[in-house]
C-alpha cells in the first residue's frame, strides 16, 4: 500500500505540521460562524460540523480511511 503522504525519500515528511493546518485553518473557519448576541447563540453545531469535516480529512489523508466511516456514522450519514 502506498504512503498518502508519498513515498519519495527527497521530500521532507511532517504529518504534525499538516495536522496544525488544518486546524489553524478550520479554527478559524469555525470560529467565523459560530454569534453570539445576549445568551442566544447561533452557529455552534455548524461550527463542531466542520471539526468533523476537518479530523476526518486528515485521518483519511493520513491513511486511516476505517476512521470515515465512524466520522459519516457521527455526522448522521452512517454507512
């Protein structure tokens, strides 16, 4: 089985600092849509969505594909 990441020796792998960007990104992502105004907020399971979205991206990136099928079954699009 091939590496996601790829298999040549003369590119520098770092897969920590593939999982920090995506997260810096989706942080930010998130963050934008998640108001409050009062006590009321809005956005909050729009925001945890695309966390989702975000861990299962990287697990199948890094290889770990049996990790989609628990991030689909959490989302509510099981199988």
């Amino acid at each position: 089985m091939l590496s996601p990441i790829g298999d040549d020796d003369s590119i520098r792998k770092d897969p920590i600092r593939l999982i920090e960007a995506v997260t810096a990104g989706v942080a930010f992502l998130a963050a934008g849509t998640i108001f409050t105004r009062g006590g009321d907020v809005k956005g909050l399971t729009t925001g945890a969505g695309m966390w989702l979205a975000g861990a299962v991206g990287v697990a199948c990136g890094l290889g770990h594909l049996g990790l989609r099928r628990s991030g689909r079954a959490r989302a509510g699009r099981g199988r």
